[in-house]
C-alpha cells in the first residue's frame, strides 16, 4: 500500500486498513450468533465477515488502539456479556477509549456534516483537534468535552416503538455524529452499550449516572431525562433494520438456523434477544386483556420454571415453545378471549361451590385450551390429568394440526399453585 498521510499522527507512513469498529465486537457477534454471520446497521441482508475497513491509522497508531480496544474487551465487554458483570471499576484507559470510539465515529461522518450542517463543522473541526492531541498523549484531558457511557438492557414495556428495536439495541453496532441545529455528539453503539462524546454544546445535559471520568466506577441503573434520545434510538433502529419486525428474511434465517444447528440456536444471544423482544411485543397486545388471560399468561405460561432434569438446550426449547403458546393466546379474537376469560371463571366458581374438579375448554382457530380446577389432586394426580386431556383433545381434533394447551389449577392452603401441559405438532 502506498505510504499516505496517517489521520492521528499526521505522518507520511504506509496505512493500515483500519476498523471502524473494534475487532473484539465482530469476533463476540459471529460466536454467539445464531447463524455463524454477523448482521450491520446499515446492511442488514448482506452477510458480512468483518466490519469494514478505511486507511485511517499508521501501524503505530493502530497499536495504540488495539491496547485500548484490549483494556476494553477484557475489562468490560467481555465481563458484561459473558459473565454477566453489571459494575465496574476504570481508570483513565475507559476514557481514552470513549475517545478512540467518538474520534472515529468523527472522522468517519465529518465530511456528510461539512455539506449537510456546515454551521456545525467548526465545532466538530475544534472537537476533533482536541480528541486528537488527548489520543496521542500531547495533553492530559478533554476538558470541556464529556465522554459517557449508557448500558442498556431488554425492554419491557416499549408501547409504539418498532418490533425491531430490541434487536437493534442489543445486537446492531452503529455510529453517527447525531444532533440536530442545537446540538451535536458523536455516537457510537456496541451490542447493550452506547457510547457518546459531546460536541457542541460540550456538556450532554440530563445524562445521569453516565459519565465517564479520569477513574470511578460505573454501573446500571442509569437514566437520561431528554424525550430526543428515545426518538433518536427508534429512528435508528429504523433506519439500521428496516420497519419489519427482524423482517421476513431474518425471520426465515433464524428459523434455517434453529433447524441445522438447534443446539447452537439455543445457546446463542440471539435467542435471548428473541426471546425479550416477542415478550415485549405480546405484553403491549394484551395490555387490554381481561386480568385471568394476562395472568394466565404471564404468571403462568411465561414465568414456567426449567425442569431440573432436563438439559439447558431442552429447557430453552421449552421456553421457545411457551411462548409460541402465549402468542397464540395474545392473537386470538377478542371474542375468543371474552370465551377464554368466562370459561376461567366460571370453572374456578363451580370448583368452589361444589368443591370438586371442574374444567372448560374453548376452542378456537389457531389454539385450543383447556382450564381446569383441582382442589384436592397431588401434584402427580394434576399430571396424570393434564396427560390424559391432551390425549382427549388430540383424538378429538383428529388430523387437524391446532396446538393444545392445558392448565390444571390447585388451590391449597399456601395459596395456588398451576401444573400446565402443552402439545405443538
């Protein structure tokens, strides 16, 4: 390669093709991915073997980096993804690294904002001057800017935002100088992590618990009380992913994957965030819900423990297939879910004045269930039952491929407890 002018230390020296993104993220991606590829912001459909590269940094330079991105990788990263450490203590390497990141993210989209914000590229001109002389050691501080640090988490009650966001939020990589007239920081976001460096003004306002300083520590909860960054996220996420929902074909790509290596699907991070995400979805659609088909639901159906002998793959499978069953339940109409709630009630009222078994069963299109009461079955004898009504129902649907779904309630003197049997074809 032709020698070129090195963008950090200013030099005449042959360049190296330089990350965008450090590499310790793609290795993390491809090993917990559930297909083996990764999936970028901007090219979700491509698959891709690395980040993409630009002659940005000499050799040493590029060194320099990589001990950051190292510290970074071994103190933090991998700690939060794989052990599941949530607190941290840093020294000056964290910020030198937030640094690294906003510097790139910088020098990556200065160009779009001198033609498209030309009254802010002085700003990001004087910003990047700084960052630069901080990263090669000429000066101790970036005084006035402010580096901070967001981690991020599954979300639980997202009311309108897109189906894609989760995804987005904890599996994207991204980076853009974001801002509007008012304001500009460099924004760079790694799975469950975003990062961000003030610009102009040199302060991020509202960003609690964030901030990263010459050493402390840094752990969730966190908060930013600014209603533009919740905005700015989902349009990102749009952007990075598409308006579907993981869309049709990434969909169809887990599911290739699931069925050629179901072992790896279900040990992978993309399970978890797949799991996350249809919990999300179906609780903001049954929000309206009758009490007894939400608790059955989510008290029951969702909160299911993992059977003690059976192994991590199985128990998974066990929870892919629940929520299979409470999406079903999530979809029905709302007069199957009026017969579904009346059906509850009324055996859990005829259980009690008689104080004997009683069931209801309403079927419907997509999904048959079943609710019974039994006040005074073991839990063997709530077993021995579910068992014996799945093969009723089964011989009664004939061929029909509808999936089944029983519960078998026992109050006692400790409270209630459910047993629940399932059969999916």
């Amino acid at each position: 390669m032709p020698a070129m002018v090195c963008s950090l230390c200013g030099r005449q020296r042959e360049l190296q093709a330089s990350h965008l993104m450090p590499k310790f993220v793609g290795k993390w991606l491809k090993k917990t991915s559930a297909t083996g590829s990764m999936i970028q912001a901007k090219e979700p459909r491509i698959r891709v073997q690395d980040f993409p590269t630009m002659p940005l940094l000499c050799r040493e330079c590029e060194t320099r980096f990589s001990k950051l991105e190292t510290y970074f990788a071994d103190e933090f990263f991998l700690p939060f993804h794989e052990k599941g450490v949530r607190s941290f203590e840093y020294d000056e390497r964290l910020k030198s690294f937030v640094v690294s990141l906003s510097w790139r993210t910088l020098k990556l989209g200065f160009d779009d904002l001198q033609k498209e914000e030309p009254q802010l590229a002085k700003h990001a001109e004087k910003a990047e001057n700084l960052w630069r002389s901080f990263l090669l050691g000429t000066i101790d501080r970036v005084d006035p800017y402010e580096n901070h640090m967001l981690f991020l988490d599954y979300v639980k009650d997202g009311g309108e935002i897109s189906p894609n966001f989760q995804w987005y939020t904890l599996r994207a990589v991204d980076a853009t100088l974001a801002g509007n007239d008012k304001r500009l920081f460099a924004y760079t976001k790694l799975p469950w992590m975003i990062f961000a460096t003030s610009i102009w003004p040199t302060s991020l306002d509202g960003w609690h618990d964030t901030l990263v300083s010459d050493k402390g520590k840094i752990s969730p909860p966190q908060e930013i009380e600014d209603g533009t960054i919740g905005r700015f996220l989902v349009d990102r996420s749009l952007i990075a992913l598409g308006n579907s929902p993981r869309s049709e074909w990434s969909r169809t790509r887990l599911l290739r994957a699931l069925t050629r290596d179901p072992e790896r699907f279900l040990e992978s991070a993309s399970f978890e965030t797949m799991i996350a995400e249809r919990d999300r979805v179906r609780r903001s659609k049954m929000k309206d819900m009758p009490k007894s088909v939400k608790g059955l639901v989510e008290e029951i159906i969702i909160n299911a423990v993992d059977e003690p002998g059976r192994s991590r793959a199985e128990n998974r499978l066990a929870r892919l297939q629940s929520r299979r069953l409470a999406d079903l339940i999530s979809n029905l109409s709302r007069g199957d879910v009026l017969a579904l709630d009346k059906a509850i009630l009324s055996a859990i009222r005829e259980a009690k004045a008689s104080d004997n078994d009683a069931q209801r069963t309403i079927k419907s299109g997509i999904i048959w269930v079943t609710f019974m009461v039994n006040p005074h079955s073991s839990i063997q004898q709530q077993r021995s039952g579910l068992e014996q009504e799945i093969a009723r129902l089964k011989a009664e649907r004939g061929v029909v491929k509808i999936p089944l779904v029983v519960f078998s309630m026992r109050p006692h003197r400790d409270g209630v407890s459910f047993e629940t049997g399932f059969w999916i074809d």
